[in-house]
C-alpha cells in the first residue's frame, strides 16, 4: 500500500486513504479512517476488464469487483470496499482520473462497505444536517453555495455518505470542495479567474471551501428535493409515506449496482428504516434566474416549523 507525502493518509467520506495518485484537495490525516482505510493504486486492468461480465459496455460486476471504463481517462476496479485499482488511458488528464477517483469510486466503494453514498450536498442548518438532493441541473451546488454564505458550513458536495448509528443516521464529512458551474459563480457574485476548472470542462470549477466546512459527523434531521420547472414558483411541498423510499431510492448513488453486488436488501432495510424517521421535502423554483434567498426561506421555515412539531410531540 503506498504512503503519502510525510507517510500521512488522506482523509474523505470518513475513510483513511492511502493512495499512489496526488489527492490535493483532501486533508491529510494520521488518524484512522472512522469506517476504515482504502488503498489507491496503479495497475493494468486490461486482462480483467476484458474477461469481465458487463451490465453495459462500460460497466462490469464480478462477485466483490466492480469496474467501469471512463473513455480516454481510465478503467477502474473497485474490490471488497478497499482497494482502488487505476489503469489510467495514454495522455489522460490527471485531473479527469481524480475526479473519477473521488466521485463514482467512492460511491461504488461505500455501497461496498453498506454505506448508503446519496447523490447531492449535505450541510449543518442549526446544529443538524440536512441534504440536498435532485437531478443534475436541478441547483443542488448554487443552493449550498448560497446557504453557506449564511453561516451554514458544508458536509459534503457530490457524495454524502450516511451511516447509522444507535438506530439515527448520520451524513458523514466529504472533503473540503465545491464543484460549481459559471452561472453559479455568476449568480453567486464569484469572480471564476479565482478558481481552477474542472479538468477540460472550463465552465464548471473546483471551489475550495476550507472555512466553511464541518469535518465530523452530523446527525441527518432532513431531506430536500429540488426540482426547476419552467416559470414554476419557488415552492415547498412535504413528501409523504412511502414516496420518501422512492425519493431515497432514486437519489441513490450508484444505485444500479445495488442488485449486482448482491445488497438489495440491505439497501432496501438501509432506505424503509428512514422513511419513517427522515423528514422530506420537495422543493420547486424556476428554470430561469436566481431563486436561492427565496428557496432558502422556505427551508428555515420547515425547519422551525419542524421543530415546532417535534417540542409538542
């Protein structure tokens, strides 16, 4: 297993790594990793990915194994919620291969270890962690961005590892960076020559966000949905019975793995165990425009009227 600078680990997800590629944007660590430790390697995968059974041409699963081949990046191969392997594509760029590293590896590696990863941004409003979740473009990032600006420090951006523990869940810390587009930076009032793009696609940025980050877990207390539709108002509406599983189903990350790795149900227990306990919302705004301050009004609002509830139940 290789060492990192200083023979120090990397710290993410509530993992120690380990890792033979550059990781800057995460902090290094000497402590233990709270849900263990995970190796980063190089290798070549060109044998294994050819005898691989696929689920698509770029994905394949074979007992504790997963693999996925990123075009002109890397094939990648994911094992028994450890280990890392890298064959990165001649001339690709490191920063791409990173981003694959820290994104779908680690969702795919979390499920391995029966860590729910859900797909969005996770922050502390008022002492407790609330996530952001919804489909791409629906104004996960811009939101955070905006909610942190308050005072609200983030806990994770992509990838939110959930873990339970004494029967609550908890969303477990990511790493200290934003990924936001230029309109976001725009609407946001942030100058982008600030920040390094995100590999080829010069329109989306890495945003270190070291102040305004929560590096230990949080008990999660809620769940918000965000969805854009053209000249819909900013509006909240509660999620109800058990469309709340179908909500936390669908923002899984990784989720069309779960059956192959043979965890259908633990994911299923992971995800009823929630309904019940996890309020949930769905928040709608406008394609176009600015909405955050609106949107995050009515989130404060939830919240207090949450614990309304809660002081007279």
């Amino acid at each position: 297993m290789a060492s990192t600078v200083q023979g120090l680990a990397y710290k993410a997800f509530g993992l120690q790594i380990h890792s033979e590629f550059p990781l800057p944007e995460l902090p290094l660590t000497g402590e233990p990793g709270l849900i263990g430790s995970v190796s980063v390697i190089q290798g070549d995968l060109k044998e294994r990915w050819e005898a691989m059974p696929k689920i698509t041409p770029s994905l394949g699963v074979s007992g504790h194994e997963v693999m996925f081949e990123a075009k002109d990046t890397a094939l990648f191969a994911i094992q028994d919620g450890n280990t890392i392997t890298v064959s990165p594509a001649p001339g690709a760029d490191p920063d791409c291969i990173r981003l694959f590293i820290l994104g779908s590896c680690m969702g795919i590696l979390l499920m391995q270890k029966q860590i729910l990863p859900l797909h969005g941004s996770a922050l502390v409003i008022e002492g407790k962690a609330y996530a952001l979740v919804g489909r791409s473009g629906a104004g996960k990032s811009t939101l955070a961005s905006y909610l942190m600006d308050q005072g609200n420090p983030l806990i994770s951006d992509d990838v939110i590892p959930v873990m339970v523990h004494n029967g609550y869940p908890f969303a477990v810390p990511g790493y200290p960076q934003q990924k936001l587009w230029q309109q976001s930076l725009d609407y946001l009032g942030m100058n982008s020559s600030l920040y390094r793009p995100l590999f080829e696609r010069e329109t989306k940025f890495a945003v270190p966000v070291h102040d305004r980050f929560h590096g230990e877990p949080v008990q999660l207390a809620g769940l918000f949905e965000l969805s854009a539709a053209p000249e819909a108002p900013v509006s909240l509406q509660p999620i109800q019975g058990m469309e709340r599983f179908h909500t936390l189903y669908n923002h899984t990350y990784q989720r069309a793995i779960v059956d192959r790795i043979g965890i259908r149900e633990w994911h299923f227990g992971m995800l009823a165990s929630f309904v019940g306990r996890l309020p949930m919302y769905r928040l709608t705004r406008p394609e176009q425009g600015f909405s955050a301050p609106q949107q995050t009004s009515l989130i404060l609002e939830a919240l207090q009227q949450q614990l309304v509830k809660e002081m007279n139940s």
